[in-house]
C-alpha cells in the first residue's frame, strides 16, 4: 500500500484549511499515485474561541447522506483522485445533549466516497507541559466511548487521534483486534513532540506489532486566549518492527511510503507477542 502523509499548518480559518488540504493532496496524489492520503488532527480549525470552533464544526450525516462542507471536501476528494481518504479529525458538533461541546472525529471515505469509518477521540488532553503551558481539550470536546476499526483496501486499521497515543491500552485493544495497521492523525505540541512523539510511535509500532502512521500538524496557531501555540510536524510512519520508513520536517508539506503489508505477518510469526502475552 503507497500511503501519503499530508502535514499542514492550519489556523482556524476553516475555508484557507480547506483549500491548504485540497492543494497538498493533489501534489501528493499526482507526483506519487499513493492508495491512500491521511491528513492530521483538527486541521479544520486549529486555534480560535471556542465560539470559531463551533462555527467550524459540522453535524456529521448518517453515511450515504449528504453531509456538511468539511465532509463533502473530504468526499470529493477519495472521488476526484480516487484515493482512500482519512480525514485526519474534524470538530464534529454533537447534538443537543452537549450542545456547547463538539467531538473531535476521524472519517475514512473509499475511493468512491463512501464513508467507511468514524471514530471519535478517547483521550483528551487536559495537561500542564513542563513549561507550564496549559491545555484543557475537554473544555471544548467531549470523549470518544469505542474503539474502531476499519477496512481500508482490504487492510484491517485500527483508528486513534494525537493523545491516544500515550495510552498502551487502546494500542493493546487494537492489536487484539487483528489490526495491521494504526492510523493516529495529531496536533502534539512542539516540547511534548520534541520529547516523546517518535518514541511514543516508534514503540506502539513495535507492541502493536502493525504499521503506524502518524500525520501531524506544524506550525503557529492562536488560541482562544490570544496565546501562540506551535505544533511539532514532523509526521511519520512506521513498520511492525519499528523502523521509521518516512519522516517528514517542521515544514508543511507531504511524502510518500510504500507499506509492505507483509511484514506484519513475518513479524507476528517470529514473535508471537500475542500468544505469549500473560497478564492482558
């Protein structure tokens, strides 16, 4: 499978992402004919009030109906260039039980459009980084309650987003589920990427025992509070035995790696993590 990463640097002007989102795909997809393109966490709307993400959100339609115009430009895209599409995560507007909160929401479309998976973010990230920057995601988003998996091109893939990373357990989930690839579109902030975002996906790769593709955003937003925030970039996927395949910079822009889906099959083979497993 030939996978593109699309790394972009939004800011909460839903319509200049969107436009960044259909530039990169079409260099990604007519330099390389990847199978399939994943975009990064929330590029939608990155930064902003919370009122601006509410404006940027949509209510997602039952699949096969038409939907809002975040989804109908990931639609458009699997269709214009016949491609799987994972739309990295959108703000998703949740409905009158938690009218004030959005979800923060992955879609897979195959390359005649249909959507084919929909997964909402577990982990939020309510933290203090050690340079005493504070983030609150769950000011503004409500929790994902499952797991999903999806069939993209006959691969089975199992679906997480950006803080779900630190949490073995889905990792471990996923793997009981057969999958043999991760996609986990993110938004990690420049000090906690710098620190923890290769290993983190380099060792949930080499646990999982699957393909992990992990596409960031880079680059300067505001926030809500008018304060500068970067994120690291520096997207990247990585085989069943750890080894980064494709690393990308702090630069918008994309690449391309060709996914043996073999290897999966000769890693699980030759150590058989799953069947010697004691405590889970």
């Amino acid at each position: 499978m030939r996978v593109a990463l699309i790394q972009m640097a939004p800011s909460a002007d839903r319509s200049a992402n969107i436009l960044q989102a259909q530039r990169l795909v079409s260099e990604a997809v007519k330099a390389r004919k990847p199978d399939l393109v994943v975009l990064p966490e929330i590029w939608s709307c990155l930064g902003g009030s919370a009122a601006t993400k509410q404006a940027n959100a949509e209510l997602l339609p039952d699949p096969g109906d038409a939907g809002g115009v975040l989804y109908e430009a990931l639609r458009a895209m699997a269709r214009e260039h016949n491609v799987w599409v994972h739309g990295g995560s959108i703000g998703e507007l949740v409905g009158p039980e938690s009218s004030d909160k959005l979800a923060n929401t992955s879609l897979v479309f195959n390359p005649d459009g249909e959507e084919c998976g929909r997964y909402r973010k577990i982990h939020l990230f309510d933290v203090i980084t050690p340079n005493g920057d504070g983030y609150r995601e769950s000011d503004n988003y409500v929790p994902g309650e499952a797991i999903e998996v999806v069939d993209i091109d006959g691969v089975p893939t199992g679906l997480a987003i950006c803080y779900d990373l630190r949490f073995a357990e889905l990792f471990l989930a996923l793997r009981a589920a057969d999958v043999e690839m991760i996609v986990l579109p993110a938004a990690f902030t420049q000090q906690t990427g710098e620190a923890h975002w290769d290993i983190l996906v380099r060792a949930r790769a080499i646990e999982a025992q699957t393909w992990v593709i992990a596409c960031g955003t880079t680059g300067w937003h505001v926030d809500g509070q008018g304060n500068q925030r970067q994120t690291y970039g520096h997207s990247i996927i990585v085989s069943p035995w750890g080894e980064v395949v494709l690393q990308l910079g702090s630069e918008e822009g994309w690449g391309v790696a060709d996914l043996d889906m073999d290897e999966v099959r000769q890693v699980r083979e030759r150590m058989p993590v799953q069947i010697n497993r004691r405590l889970i």
